[in-house]
C-alpha cells in the first residue's frame, strides 16, 4: 500500500463514521478494510471531483491519505456535513497498517501508469469523474446508493454523452513534434 510523501493522514472516527463517508465518498466504503486501501473521491454538489484520495479501515476509524494541497478544503467540505452525526474529523500524523511512503516524484509515475488524476489545489471542481475516467478505475460505485453530487454523475453515466475524457497514449518516435 504505497502514499505519497506529499499526502496528509485524515482520520474520520466515531460509530457515524461508515454511515457519514458512505454518503459523501463516490465508492462503498464497505469495500474499505485494513488490508487494502480503497480508492475514491468526494465531489461538490455539482458533480464535480474536489478531490481524490485512498482510504484505509483501521479499527473502527478511516484513515484518508490526499494530497496536502487540498486537505484543508477537503476537511472543510467534510465538517460541513458531520455537524448530523456522530464523527470526528482530524488531521494525524501517521497510520498504522504496512503503508509504504514513496517520494512524491515515484507517486506521479505510478498515476500516469495507471491512468489516474491525482486532484491538487489548481484542479480542484474542475473535472467531472468522468472527465477524469474514474468510472472506469473503480473510483466510483453506481451500486452503492446517494453520495454528494451523485444525481449529476449518474445522469451522465446513464443519460449523457461525455464531450471529452481523459486518454494515455505512448509515443514510440523520437522525432515526434
């Protein structure tokens, strides 16, 4: 289970935990365990990615490993819904489990093999998941019921027809212009 040395550690706790972040996070926090970091991210009401993060079940409390950049605005975005359960939401500085911290440089190789966005301050609510091609790396659960900003993604899963998304190709010339 590797994070980035740029990511921070937030811990949700409190018996409202799983209940709160299923309503908030785009895939089932059911599938979230100890041995295996789940991915996903929180959209605005607008559908649009705000950020994405791994989570990680550690007891009865979820570790979030995101980006420093956007863990301000992300605990923000969070608190404003907590205030209807039992939780607490806070910033710690390390995780148990066999996480494995890999330079941040090391981390970007790793998303651009898999194809993945990792959601900083410059992009944050600019992309739907879509856009990103989340719905195809397991970032999103259709399956899993109401999370902020689901009626805009489902729509588009189901109704829409996406303008553009994100592609990686790999150039084989070295006299490419």
């Amino acid at each position: 289970m590797n994070i980035s040395s740029s990511d921070v550690i937030i811990q949700i706790s409190g018996s409202d935990s799983a209940e709160f972040l299923q309503g908030q996070i785009t895939n089932d926090i059911k599938l979230a365990s100890s041995n295996k970091m789940l991915n996903s991210a929180i959209c605005n009401v607008k559908g649009r990615v705000l950020a994405n993060f791994k989570i990680l079940k550690v007891d009865d409390n979820f570790h979030i490993f995101l980006n420093k950049s956007i863990a301000k605005k992300f605990k923000t975005h969070l608190e404003k819904y907590s205030v209807f359960y039992k939780t607490k939401i806070e910033f710690i500085n390390q995780s148990s489990g066999s996480i494995r911290i890999i330079p941040e440089s090391d981390f970007r190789l790793v998303c651009i093999d898999e194809g993945l966005v990792e959601i900083n301050e410059l992009i944050s609510e600019a992309f739907t998941p879509h856009e990103l091609n989340y719905q195809n790396l397991g970032l999103i659960n259709f399956e899993k019921g109401c999370f902020t900003g689901q009626e805009v993604i489902a729509r588009m899963h189901y109704r829409g027809k996406l303008k553009f998304g994100l592609a990686k190709y790999q150039i084989e010339s070295k006299n490419f212009l």
